[in-house]
C-alpha cells in the first residue's frame, strides 16, 4: 500500500494547529504501519525530524505553496503530476487542500470553515480562494475528516455532504503540559508577568480570536476587582493587529497586558500551567486546542458558548458569550475570587481530557483512511 500525504505544514519551529495535527498524527500512523509506504510531500526543504520511520520517502516539490496563487499552481500542477505518475492508493491532505480532478482517491482533512463566516478575518485572497475551492474539495473527496462534531454538521450542512461520509478526528493532548508545583509558578510569574497572577490567551493573534473583546473584559476586570493582576497573550503576531492595538490604547492598563510572542514548547507549558486561569474566547473554533492543554495543566477555564467549544469544553469550563464584555468579565471575576470554583473546573478538566489524545486521533485517522481506501 502507498499514501502520498500533503505534509507542507510540517515546518520546523513553526508548528501551529494543523501542522501540530499533522506531526502528531503522522508520526503514530507511519510508525505503527512499517509495511505501508508513505511519501510525504514537502514545498520546501524539510527538516530530518519529519521522516517519523523508514517507511517513508520524502519529496520536495515547488513551488512554496504560501499564497493563494501558488496553493493553485502546487495542487493542480506539481501535485496532480506526482500523483498521476505514482497512482498511490490514497492521498491524504491534513490541511484541506486537494488536487481537483486528480484520478485517485483523496483524503483532506477540513479543520473547519471559518472563512465562510467569517471571511474579512483572513485577507481578501485568502478568503477567495478557500471559499472558491474549499467546497470543491469537500465534493471531491472520497471521505473528508474534521476535528469535531461541530465541523462535522458544518461541512454536511453547508457543503451539501452527506455525514456519514465525513468521520471525526479530535485534537489530542501534547506531552508538554502539565501541572505545576508552587515554586515553578513563582519562578514562572517573576519572568513573564512581574510576579504577578495572571489570566492567559494561547494561540496566534488572529481576528477570530477575539482579542480586543478580551483586552476590554479584563480592563473592566481591573476596575472593580482593583487586583494586580496581568493578562498575558502567549503566541505570535497575525495581520490584523490594528484593532488589539486600539483596545488596548483605550483599555487604561496597558502596562498590564503582557504580549510573549512566539514562545518555546516548554515556555509555553510553564506560562500556560502557571496561570489562574485560561481565558480562550474566539468566536470561531473547530476545535480549540488550548482548552485540551489547560486541562492537562490542570488550568481553570473561560471559553466561549459558541461553534465547538462547549463540546470540547464539556462541563470543565465557564462558558460566556464572546460578544459580551460584560460576561466576560464577570467570569474573570468569579475564577479571582472563588477558589472552590477553581478546584471544581480542574476536577472537571481532569475527566474531560480523557476524550482526547494524540494515539486516539492517530487510531481514528488511520480508521478514516482505510475507509477511504476501501470505499
């Protein structure tokens, strides 16, 4: 058996969601499968740590496919090309992305569809091409996988597919987190914010995060808990930065927002699991892989009550409307003041976390992939 799989987000450094995705699952699946033949198709010179086992055949192939004119001309041209001359039994395609019109059986994995809501969050192009393409994908696909329930009904409902041809893979948990002892906590807190208790957003600061909604609650947060506490936002810079920076001119403590950038794996684990609690609430998630990772850090969470977070979230968070400061606040404000509350959320991420893990959503991706081959 050969699988060609669109590994173009395995970027060393560089992992976000989907290329998190892509490593975690990829190398369980290539591991645990020694007699399959895997070629990984990269656009850009690959790091040695991607070739997960010996079963697998690397291949660069241009261009970079980092625009939404070179997503076209990698597909259709470069990767069509490979796949009409290897006929492999499956292509797998962890971001989506197909190979229209290609003659062979095809796997892409749709985290979710945020852009047809929401397609001012992503530049104009962007937002084109995936709306343009995206539903051609879905109707090109032999089977399609995606991360929740949530995305599930949202590719059938609005793709026009039918659901028993779409199979749901969940996120898992990454090795990295975990509890804190007290003196970790301190050491952490006098690096990142001053000594001092802090709520935290991880992730990328994309649009859909919700970013400046956040920045407002925790302003109205300060004034009437009168508390020292900071609000850190651990993770990289995204376009659309205009709007963070407005609300945070107007928010009155600015010196109390604290922007980390990209972190380490093992910053990032000390700064999330030293927090009071996770205050993650986009308006817009497949799935939400923080949540997962304050469980396992046994972090109180504030997430949104919208798209897939009450389900990934389960009864280990307090869920808000993500358009009301107001509701944001006041959950700020419980978690600082209850400590009762925060034990309650962390025995509840405790049992919650259990449905998610990096070998389960290796098993179940594997479980799509032979239906596909066998479909």
């Amino acid at each position: 058996m050969q699988i060609v799989v669109n590994t173009r987000l395995l970027l060393k450094d560089r992992l976000e969601g989907i290329g998190w995705f892509s490593y975690q699952t990829l190398k369980r699946i290539t591991q645990n499968n020694p007699r399959v033949h895997f070629v990984f198709l990269f656009d850009r010179p690959y790091d040695e740590e991607f070739i997960f086992s010996d079963n697998i055949t690397p291949l660069v192939v241009g261009p970079q496919a980092r625009h939404p004119f070179l997503y076209y001309a990698w597909l259709q041209f470069s990767v069509k090309n490979i796949l009409a001359r290897m006929k492999p039994d499956l292509f797998l395609s962890p971001d989506g992305f197909l190979a229209l019109g290609a003659k062979s059986t095809q796997l892409p994995v749709i985290h979710d569809i945020n852009f047809l809501h929401h397609p001012k969050d992503s530049k104009w192009l962007t937002a084109k091409y995936y709306n343009q393409y995206f539903p051609k994908f879905a109707a090109e696909a032999t089977r399609i996988a995606t991360v929740s329930e949530f995305s599930k009904q949202e590719i059938s409902s609005h793709y026009k597919i039918d659901a028993s041809k779409i199979d749901v893979v969940y996120n898992g948990i990454h090795s990295f987190f975990k509890p804190m002892e007290e003196v970790a906590k301190q050491k952490t807190r006098e690096k990142f914010s001053q000594g001092k208790n802090y709520f935290i957003n991880v992730g990328s600061l994309h649009p859909r995060k919700n970013i400046p909604s956040l920045v407002k609650a925790f302003a109205e947060f300060k004034k009437e808990s009168h508390s020292d506490f900071k609000l850190v936002l651990a993770g990289p810079g995204f376009w659309g930065l205009s709007d963070i920076h407005t609300a945070l001119e107007g928010s009155g403590f600015k010196e109390d927002i604290i922007f980390t950038g990209r972190l380490s794996d093992a910053d990032l684990a000390l700064v999330l699991g030293s927090a009071t609690a996770l205050t993650f609430i986009p308006y817009y998630e497949g799935f939400g892989i923080p949540l997962v990772e304050a469980m396992e850090a046994q972090v109180p969470i504030i997430t949104s009550n919208v798209t897939s977070l009450p389900e990934i979230a389960g009864d280990a968070a307090l869920l808000v409307n993500p358009k009301e400061v107001t509701e944001i606040k006041n959950a700020m404000l419980r978690i600082y003041k209850d400590e009762d509350l925060r034990k309650d959320l962390i025995v509840k991420g405790t049992i919650q976390k259990q449905k998610f893990s990096w070998d389960k959503s290796a098993d179940l991706l594997w479980e799509s992939i032979l239906k596909t081959i066998h479909s």
